[in-house]
C-alpha cells in the first residue's frame, strides 16, 4: 500500500513542477510583452499645447466689441427692469396709504394690478435673461459666434503648424496643474487674429 501512495505523491510533485515552470514562462512573456510596449510607446511623441481664452477674449478687438455690445444691452434691459420695479413700489406704496379708505372691490382691484405688474417684471426678467432661451444668451451667441469660429480657426492653423495633437484650454474647465509656457501658442493665436490672416 505503501506504493500507490508515492506514486501520487510523485505525480502531484511532478504537476507543481510542471505548473510552476509554466507560470514562469507566462510572466516573462508578459514583461517581455509589456517591455517591447513600452518601447515603441516612446518613439510616439505626443505634442500638446494650451491657450488662455481669458486672455485671448479680453485683448482680441473683435470680442472686447461683442462683449461692450452685450454689456450695452444688459445695462438697457437692466434700466428698463429697474423703472418697472420702481412704477411697481410706487404702486404698492400708494395701496399702502390708500387701502383704509378703498371699497373692498376697490382694494381687490389695486391688489390684482400689483400682482399683474410683479408678472410683467417676472415675464420680462425670463424673456431678456432665462436661460437657455432667453434674449441675453441669443444675443450673446449670435454677437460671439463669429468671434469664437476666428479663434478656433486659429488655434487650428497654429495646432497643424507646430504639429500638435491637442490643444487645451487654460481658463475653460479643463484642469491643467502644469503647463511648460514653450507650449503656450495663446499669443500666437491673439498674433493670427490680430493680422487678420
């Protein structure tokens, strides 16, 4: 009896054996894949660049100029929602002093012209300033609409000349934690735009 049991045990001696030389010839084939990689790997450079929009909207001369017309229609939309509120208040006020003297019908008559006054500012403040269909971000699409195809045309050009793969931007929401400024091309881009090219 004793032999049967040897013989198992060399046979179970004999696949751990086999099952570790095969376990070895498995990782160094993956190193050595992994190793071959990660050398080509480095003969792709990858080139990236960034620009600061920020930069580029405050001192392009075409979007300072949508920017003051956008600017110029808010503070006329604000003004006009100003002499609403203000026609308003004077109307609420004048309820306040009157009411103890009015009818009951009277009184519910001012009251439901101050509500129907409070309404017309609502409707008006959602149609100049709701998003996304409100008059302030159409206007502000149809004057930067142009100004941002420039911009992109130019980061494009520039992209395509100093071969690079991506261009990010600093100011937008991309998080760029460094950013070596070799490849800052914002200046370039604001030089394109400026010449007009």
């Amino acid at each position: 009896m004793d032999v049967p049991f040897s013989i198992w045990q060399r046979i179970l001696t004999y696949n751990k054996k086999r099952l570790k030389v095969k376990r070895s010839i498995f990782i160094l084939l993956i190193l050595s894949a992994v190793s071959v990689f990660a050398q080509n790997q480095q003969t792709i450079s990858l080139k990236v660049g960034y620009v600061d929009s920020e930069i580029i909207m405050t001192q392009f001369s075409e979007a300072i100029k949508a920017k003051s017309d956008l600017d110029g229609l808010v503070a006329k939309w604000r003004k006009e929602a100003d002499s609403m509120t203000t026609v308003l208040q004077t109307a609420y006020n004048d309820y306040q002093k009157q009411s103890s003297t009015m009818k009951p019908e009277q009184q519910r008559e001012a009251q439901v012209k101050i509500v129907e006054k409070e309404q017309e500012i609502q409707r008006y403040r959602e149609q100049k300033f709701s998003q996304p269909n409100g008059e302030y971000f159409v206007r502000q699409e149809q004057l930067l609409a142009p100004v941002k195809q420039k911009v992109f045309k130019a980061i494009d050009e520039i992209a395509k000349e100093e071969n690079m793969h991506y261009v990010l931007d600093k100011a937008g929401e991309v998080v760029v934690l460094y950013a070596d400024s070799q490849f800052d091309i914002t200046f370039k881009v604001l030089d394109r735009l400026k010449r007009g090219k």
